[in-house]
C-alpha cells in the first residue's frame, strides 16, 4: 500500500508567476519512497519549472515543499542536501576531466571525505563512464555529458533524484542503460524525471503526471500499454483546461 512507505517529496499549491503568465499553477504532487514518476507535457508545459521549483533553484510564489519532511523554506541547507538535481543543461565544466568533476561535486554536496571513492566508483560504474573517466569533459559527446550530468546528481546518495529530460543525446544502448539506473534509484528512493516520451515513462515509472499550460491535469499510475498510454496523452491534452481549471484525473498510486 502506497501509505504504508515514507512521504519523500510533498508540494501543496505551488504557483510561480512569469511576468504576464504563470509558469505553474496550484500544482501539488506527493512523492514516497520507491516512486518513479514521469512528468509529461510538450514544450512549455511547465515541467522544468516544477523540477526547478521542487529542487529549490526557483522559489514559488505561494505554497509548500517538503522534503522527507523538511520545509524548503524553513531549512533549505538540510532539505537541498537530500535533492540531486540534473537540469535540462548539465552544469558541467568543460577543462575537468570527468572523475575530478565528480570529486569536486562531491566535495560541494559534502560527502565524507573517506566516503568521496566509494561513491565515486558506484557512480563511474551506474552511469557506465568507466571508459572515460580520465577525459576532459570538453571532448565528450552529448551522450556522454549527460550521463556525467546524472552522476553528479547522484553522487550525494539523495532520498529525491530530479531528472529533467535525462534521456536527451543518448543512443538506443545509453538509453536502456538510463532507464536500468533510474529504476534502480527509485527502488530505493524516489525519482521524477521529465519527458514528452510515454514509452519511456512506462518503461520505468509507476505513476504519470500530465502537465499542460502549467496546470496539473492527470496524476495516475502507469496502467496499459504504449499505445494505451499515448491515447490518454493525447485526450488529455487536447481537452486540457486552461489556467484556473481543477485536475480532470487524479488519484493515488498503488
């Protein structure tokens, strides 16, 4: 039963505001341990504003995030810490070589300074950078670079893993790879990733979120095939409502 595992992740009412239009509306989403949960919508949909909002690099205009239980506002430090973030560009920095990248991100996330190799090595090792680990990150391919982008997101052991669109740049076998990683993190923890792809999101998630012009309009578990899937999609989109319209399908995951 979805009760019975620790809430990791709960948003309640976040609204962010753009200028002359919002970015999301009265979004709520509550996340617990062992979630995998596909954030879709097209371009614009608001999806990497939730991700950056529910990371901390944005600060909502109203509502709540809580993290394992720590307020965002409150303590952001203690709550920011248990968060690993990839955003849609790699913070990457191009003149280091990939496994003093890693170090470094592990230095700023504050990891036990006899602990850094370990986590090092699993991270090398789950994102499958073995082969160029002792390159300069400059002469990676995009594949590459976003695979060091979710390692460095990893590399702090978070309780939540933010991944906005983690499977861009990667082939047929990276992506594999990433869906095998994404799996495994979130039997452990919990995971959203962002994506306009419903075959990705069944692959690996056991619950769906719609986005549509900023508005949360379907939270469900991951039912039917791709097929099924990409028919919801679509009627959900194409009947989405817009701004200050209530969420045509919710409900809890199992």
């Amino acid at each position: 039963m979805s009760a019975d595992r620790e809430v990791l992740l709960q948003c309640d009412s976040l609204t962010r505001n753009f200028g002359s239009g919002k970015g999301v509306e009265n979004l709520s989403i509550t996340l617990r341990r062992g979630d995998a949960l596909g954030l879709l919508g097209l371009n614009g949909a608001g999806k990497s504003t939730t991700l950056k909002l529910l990371c901390g690099a944005l600060v909502p205009d109203t509502g709540t995030i809580k993290i394992a239980g720590l307020s965002l506002e409150d303590h952001p430090l203690a709550a920011r810490a248990l968060i690993g973030f990839l955003p849609d560009q790699p913070p990457l920095y191009s003149d280091m070589r990939v496994d003093s990248y890693l170090r470094f991100c592990a230095k700023l996330r504050r990891v036990e300074k006899d602990h850094i190799e370990k986590q090092l090595d699993y991270v090398i090792d789950a994102c499958d950078l073995a082969t160029v680990s002792k390159t300069r990150i400059a002469k990676l391919s995009k594949g590459f670079c976003q695979r060091v982008g979710v390692a460095q997101a990893l590399i702090h052991e978070p309780n939540v893993l933010l991944l906005d669109e983690p499977s861009n740049g990667l082939d047929p076998q990276q992506l594999q790879a990433m869906r095998e990683l994404i799996a495994k993190t979130a039997s452990e923890q919990s995971v959203i990733f962002s994506t306009h792809l419903l075959a990705e999101a069944q692959a690996v998630c056991n619950r769906i979120a719609v986005l549509h012009d900023g508005v949360l309009i379907a939270d469900m578990p991951t039912t039917g095939n791709a097929q099924e899937l990409d028919q919801l999609f679509t009627k959900l989109v194409q009947s989405a409502p817009t701004r200050n319209s209530q969420t045509i399908a919710q409900s809890e995951s199992t």
